[in-house]
C-alpha cells in the first residue's frame, strides 16, 4: 500500500504542476492584464482624474480585474463621487463587467473619502494594521440643515453600496451608519469581523494569489506630472494663500519699484483663480479674501503697517473657508480638511513675514516724506561742487546746473570743495562742506 501511495504521489504531483503551469500560461496568454491604482494620496482633481482614465480604458476582454491599493486619509466629497461613478460603471460595463477589488496596504487606512471608495468595489481587503473610516461629510461654512442633508445623504449612499456588494449582514450595515454618523473608523481585524469588508491579506501578493489572478500581467497606475498639478490647485487653502501672497508681492512692488514682484503676483494670483475655479470654493471664503485685499491696499493711505497685517490676517481666514465639501477623517493628523497643523503653522509664518514687511514699508514711507520729489527742494541731501569761493555766498554745480548758494555758518568755502545741500530758502540753497574735502 505504501508503494502505491508514493507512486500515486509520483504521478499526480507533476500532473497539478501541468495543470498549475497549463492555468497560468492561459491567462498569460489571454490578453488581459491585472491594473494596479496606486492610491496613495488624497481623494481630489488629480487622484480622481486619474482613476477616471485609468478606468475608462478597461473592459472585459482586456483587464481581468482592476485592484485599487489604498492608503488615504480621504479628501473632497465631489471627486469621491467622480471616482465611485467610474467604479460602478467599471463593473457594470459589457456582459459581466470587470471587477474592481480595494486592497488597504498593511499599516493604511481607507479614511474617510476613501472608505466611500472602498465599499464601492466588489471586494474589500486589508492589510495588518489597516483601518477603514470614519466617514463623515464636513460642509465647511455651511448651515445645519446643509450638513444634516448631506451627512443623510452620505448614510444612504454607504449602506446601499454596502448592500450591494453583499456586505449586507445586520452588522455590517451598523457599522456603515456608525462611520458616518458618529465618525468612528475600524481597524482591519473589526472591519472583517463586522462584515465591513470581505477579509484580510497579509500582503498584495497574498490578495492577488488568493483571487487566482497571480497568473496575469500587472499594469501599474501612479499619479502623473498632470496628476500631481491637479492635486496640488485643488488644495484650497494653497489657492488662497497664492492670491494672498499674489496680492501682497503686487502692493510690495508699488513701494520697492520692481517688476518681477508684480509678474510673481500676477502668476501667483492666476493660479489661485484657477484652482478655486477647480474646486468650486465657497463663496465665503472667496469674499473674506477680496475684503483682505482691499485692507491690504489701504496701506497707501495709512502708511503705519497695520493695515496690511490687517489685510493678511483677513485673507488667511478666507483661505481656510474657501475648502469645499469634504469627507473628514476627524481631527486627527489625517484630517484632510483645511484646519489641519501645517496650514496653521503656514498661516502663522505668513502672518509674522507681513509684519517684517509692513515694517519695511513704513521705513519707506518715511523715507518718502523726509525728501521732496518736486522743485528745488527735491535738491535737499544731494551733493555738489563750488564753483567759486562761498564767502559766504557763492556758485555751486549740482547735477550739471549752476545755483547761487551760501555756506550754512556763514563760513568760507573754496571753489572746486564738494558741498552737501542741506536746505533752501527761495532760489538760494543753503551748503555745508563736506568731511574730508579739500
């Protein structure tokens, strides 16, 4: 019996590893292609922009399955919208779809916007560590009734995703509410215990063998150039700070006389503009800004700093209320909304910069006022040379031109000393010799 044993395992040991062989050489051979989305940044413009056309080109006859590996602390409410969409459509599209499966990487999260993402897909698995959620929807400057209307919203469209992915048991659809209502995330070992997703998976590859897709070539999608621009004009406290900071190199110009300051302004300005315009930023926020540069241009008539800080101070605070709907991940260091530690500290550094140049106008400005620009006073404080002895009255050239002058103490000074004006009493200036002339 032994030897019939070891023999059977002789012959039917090379035969599995044909038909393993056989398996993986026919889905090589197939055409398609397992894709890969690299989703390691917020839900924004860029991310969504390129899901959607890493989507768009799949169909069943090409793509035998599209993984999205997650690490996200979530982000705008519009574009998780733009995303689940092109999901859905993903699945639903030919005679059977493809599949699109989330796999949270181990130590990642699938927070807020994009556990919304997650539960849009077929299958939901994670790695060690991981967690998914919380999940609810942060209408910035909005009323009650405006958050109430879109936090139902969002409890709705989570439990019927939930549902139909077959993560419908009692528990989970719980644990859908909780996420949304009450902001509660769940680690990857009290996800699958609830129902939230399907498993667990130690690794990528784990999750790849164990949907038997290993034996298929691997497409892998990553942010572009394109992408990265996109993500960076959609944060919409950048976009404030630019138009803030646009403002202010503009004003500084008009003081310091330099033209790169103004094209730096303008720039900064125009790509401000245009990221608002991406987001579609809250009106409040927009007219919080406009009212800061106003205050900001009222320096000119002021002239003792405290306007232009002033001014900053305003637009900063309609750069942090400029930020859309959003899908919080709550107040933690993952928070994706516009109240987070870095804006802060930037807000503050900013607001220190515009003091140091609100001091720098002000030495300006008195500068101005201590020199006259016009008529023969604007001569006070330029240098000269006598052309005849001042004794104490005289001839002295200032700048090519010849004017009667007479010495400051009534002394006498030489022809050909060099002399500084130092005032001017009707077509007369009044000289003094300079240290050091002879």
């Amino acid at each position: 019996m032994v030897k019939i044993a070891i023999l059977a395992m002789v012959l039917l040991v090379p035969l599995m590893l044909l038909a393993v062989a056989g398996n993986s050489s026919a889905q090589a051979s197939s055409g398609k292609s397992v894709v890969l989305i690299n989703l390691n940044e917020e839900i924004d413009p860029g991310s969504a922009a390129m899901i959607q056309s890493s989507l768009s080109s799949v169909n069943p006859s090409n793509t035998a399955a599209v993984i999205i590996v997650m690490n996200t602390p979530g982000g705008l409410l519009s574009d998780m919208l733009t995303i689940v969409n092109a999901i859905n459509h993903t699945e639903g599209q030919g005679q059977a779809g493809v599949p699109v499966y989330t796999y949270v990487t181990p130590n990642g999260m699938a927070a807020s916007a994009g556990s919304y993402i997650a539960e849009a897909c077929d299958k939901i698995y994670m790695g060690p560590g991981s967690f998914i959620g919380p999940s609810t929807p942060i209408v910035v400057g909005g009323t009650s009734l405006e958050q109430n209307h879109t936090q139902g919203a969002m409890v709705a469209l989570m439990i019927s995703m939930v549902q139909a992915h077959g993560r419908s048991n009692t528990t989970a659809v719980a644990a859908a509410k909780n996420m949304v209502n009450n902001n509660v995330a769940y680690s990857s070992i009290n996800a699958t215990r609830v129902g939230l997703v399907n498993g667990m998976s130690a690794n990528l590859n784990d999750f790849i063998a164990l949907e038997n897709l290993s034996g298929y070539p691997q497409s892998q999608i990553s942010p572009s150039p394109y992408d990265n621009f996109l993500s960076l004009l959609s944060n919409s406290f950048i976009d404030g700070l630019l138009i803030t900071i646009g403002t202010l190199a503009i004003i500084l110009d008009l003081y310091h006389g330099s033209v790169v300051l103004s094209v730096i302004g303008i720039a900064a300005i125009a790509l401000g503009a245009i990221g608002l315009e991406i987001v579609g930023a809250q009106l409040i926020g927009v007219f919080f800004i406009i009212a800061g540069g106003i205050v900001m241009a009222m320096e000119f008539k002021t002239g003792h700093g405290v306007a232009l800080v002033s001014g900053i101070i305003l637009a900063l605070i309609g750069a942090f209320l400029l930020s859309p709907e959003y899908i919080s991940s709550g107040t933690t260091q993952n928070s994706v909304g516009p109240f987070t530690t870095d804006n802060i500290v930037i807000a503050v550094i900013v607001v220190f910069i515009s003091i140091f140049i609100a001091f720098y106008i002000v030495q300006i400005l008195k500068g101005f006022k201590r020199r006259k620009f016009t008529g023969i006073e604007s001569l006070v404080g330029s240098m000269g040379v006598t052309t005849s002895n001042l004794n104490p009255k005289g001839w002295v050239r200032i700048e090519g031109q010849i004017w009667q002058a007479k010495t400051e103490d009534g002394s006498q000074i030489k022809a050909g000393e060099k002399v500084e004006i130092v005032d001017s009493h009707g077509l007369v200036l009044t000289v003094r010799k300079l240290n050091g002339s002879k």
